[in-house]
C-alpha cells in the first residue's frame, strides 16, 4: 500500500456543522489517509466533540490576537477568523489537501486561506454559494468547488450523499496524487501571455520554444494574469514572456478585464527572468456597446462581436501607462527586458487597421523611457517591428535565451 505525507485539512465551523466534519473525516480515515480536522467558530461555544485544532489556536494566528475574533460582531469575526486561518494554514508544512465545509460564511472564512495555498494542492469547496458567482471565492488559484443541494446544516439523505462524494473526491486527489516527474525529467515551464490580436506571436514563439519548454499560455482577461502571478508567487514558473499587458488598460480605465494594482509584483517579489512587450495597450475592453460608460460614448470603437466592444487607447491614456507599468518594473530586481514594437502593438494596431495611430502608441514610448530606471538587469529594447511579425518574435526568442544565458 502507499503511504502518503501530510494531513487532509478539514475546516468548517463546528457550532453548526459538527456532525458533517467527523461524517466525512471518518470515510476520508476509511480509505487510509491522515485527517487533521479544523473549527473556525467564531464565538465561544461547548462542544461535545472538539476538533484536532480548535478555533482558539487558529485566532491566535490573528495579527492582534484571539480578541479580534472573538469581538461578538459576526461580520468583523468572519473576516478576522479568514486572516488568521489563512495565516495558520500558510505555516504548516504538512498540507497534502484541504476540505471546506460552508454556508455563505463558512465559505468566506476558508476559501481565502485555500486561496495562499500553492497550485497542485488539492482544494475541495463544499458550499451553498456555488451555484452562483463565485469567482471571489476562486481567485487565481485552483479551488474546485462543489454545491451542496441543501443547507450545509446537519445529516439527512442528500447531504450524506453529497458528504461522501466530497470526502471521497479529496481522498482520490490525495490518493492518485504521484510524485512529479516533473523538476527532473519535464521541461522547464515559461509562462506566454495572449490575447485574440496577439495570438500569431504568441504561438509563434511556442511553436520555437516548445521542443526545450513546457509552453503554458494565459489569455490576458484579468483572471488569466492573475492565474499566471499565483504560479509565479508559487515558484512553478522557470521564466515568463509577458508579451500581452493588456490587462493594464482595463484596470486603469474602468474595462472589464482588468488585473489588479499587483500586476508585475510576482515578478518583483521572486526575480523570475521576464521578457515583457506592449501587446494589447492599444484597447480597453467593455461588454456589449448598450455597457460602455458614459464618458467613452465619443471615442473609437471596434465592435469584435456582439459581446465584445473595444475601445481604442488615447495618447492621454497611454502616458499614464507607460508611467505606471514604469513604476512597478522598477521594482523588479532581475532579469527583465521589456521590447517595444514601433510598428503596432496589436492586430489592429497595424497601417490601414482600425486602431492603427502611430502618435497614440509614441506617447506610451515616451513615457515609459522616461520613467523606467535601466541597469544592467533592467532593459528598455525598441523593435522597428510590429508584434505579430517573424522579426519581432525572433527578437524575444533572442533576448529571452540572453537573460537564462546570464
């Protein structure tokens, strides 16, 4: 038989939900694996049975100690037990899945702390709120959730079944999970950043790289930069070609793909060799043309289908983010090479295209040069071509292999 390291964390809030934990701790045992299960109980209480790691310990994890849990204000008492049992959670080096058992709260609670979890970690959701929208509860991270069909409130016909499905899935996960081959015999990952008009680089520098890489490409919609940050953050990631940053525009100007005021910081934080471009900054993204804001109504538009409007970049826009993508490159301490294509930065952005408009991406040009701070590690390179032509994908291919050279 197999022996398999590390505990199966079960966490749920037992004043309410005692007998679903030890229902499914107990067959998660039956198949042979180690359980440690968690109370996030936010206000004090007896219980007949008491987990493995009471909710006294995971409070005291609290940065101002068990009293900001324990305050008698639900809504601060939530948000408090999330801090501390993400902060718990990150300090145990024994983590081999993690289970969540919640309703609305419950699933706040513990769904940030599976969130700080590296990628690969098995991470189980059982909730009432997973039928709806639960792209906050997911994050960048690879948290699978599972619908409770009734109340996470007791044992009865359907939630045993629901229980068992769950326990049995997380233990499955835990049992299949084989060491990786992976760090000695895999190629090495980079990650590529695309999006619709830079897709010909992009697979353009996959079909060079693939033969001595492992090719994992992000679509740029905001969630897929963020997806990308969390495996860098994880150190999963050998080196990154960070082509598409067109996540930028949205962020700053109100689109709905937006990344947030921590792109670049994986990239700060762990030195992963990076080569960057401008892909995409010539467009802010919006719904339907009945969702963009007011205020845009008199710019230039590209409808690219009935869901998706397109807004052409201002020169205005563009200094603004070329100081802000300045700013946090300079925060960045390794290998980081960021190349501009003159001739257009999307496939839209080309002579005789509709976001063609060679002043609007000079005044991106500018402000960058003028702003970012270059040292030996940190290059400005300017490309006479367009992003997605052969010359200028021969060119990251070059400077990529410069910075793993070094």
């Amino acid at each position: 038989m197999k022996k398999h390291q590390g505990f199966i964390y079960i966490a749920t809030t037992l004043d309410t939900k005692s007998a679903e934990i030890f229902y499914v701790s107990e067959i998660i045992k039956n198949a042979g694996l180690s359980v440690r299960t968690v109370d996030l109980t936010t206000q004090p209480t007896q219980l007949e049975k008491n987990a493995d790691v009471s909710a006294d310990t995971i409070a005291n994890y609290h940065p101002l100690g068990a009293k900001a849990v324990f305050c008698g204000d639900r809504g601060k008492a939530i948000e408090a037990m999330a801090q501390a049992f993400s902060l718990y959670l990150a300090a145990q080096t024994d983590v081999a899945a993690i289970l969540g058992l919640g309703g609305s709260g419950g699933t706040a609670l513990i769904t940030p702390a599976m969130q700080i979890l590296p990628v690969g970690i098995p991470k189980l959701m059982v909730s009432t709120m997973a039928s709806g929208d639960i792209s906050g509860y997911i994050g960048a991270s690879d948290i699978s959730m599972m619908y409770s069909v009734t109340d996470v409130s007791g044992l009865n016909i359907i939630s045993r079944k629901v229980l068992k499905n769950a326990a049995n899935q997380i233990a499955g996960a835990v049992w299949f999970n084989q060491d990786d081959e992976d760090t000695t015999t895999l190629k090495p990952a980079i990650a590529l950043t695309m999006f619709g008009v830079t897709t010909s680089c992009v697979q353009q520098l996959t079909a060079k790289l693939e033969d001595e890489f492992d090719c994992l490409v992000f679509h740029a919609t905001g969630s897929g930069g963020k997806a990308m940050e969390k495996l860098i953050d994880s150190n999963l990631l050998h080196s990154v070609l960070d082509i598409t940053t067109t996540e930028v525009c949205d962020f700053l100007f109100g689109g709905v793909l937006a990344c947030d005021e921590d792109r670049f910081g994986a990239i700060a934080r762990t030195q992963t060799p990076c080569v960057l471009s401008c892909g995409a900054l010539d467009m802010v993204n919006f719904g339907r043309p009945a969702t963009v804001p007011e205020q845009y109504r008199d710019r230039q538009f590209y409808h690219h289908n009935s869901q998706v409007t397109l807004m052409r970049t201002t020169p205005e826009e563009n200094q603004q983010m070329g100081r802000w993508i300045a700013q946090k490159l300079n925060r960045c301490d390794g290998e980081i090479r960021f190349i501009i294509p003159t001739a257009g930065f999307s496939a839209l952005d080309i002579e005789g295209a509709p976001f063609w408009d060679p002043l609007a991406d000079q005044a991106f040009i500018d402000a960058l040069t003028e702003n970012l701070i270059t040292t030996a590690k940190r290059q400005l390179i300017l490309s006479p071509y367009h992003v997605n032509s052969a010359e200028f994908s021969e060119q990251v291919i070059q400077l990529h292999q410069d910075i793993l050279n070094k």
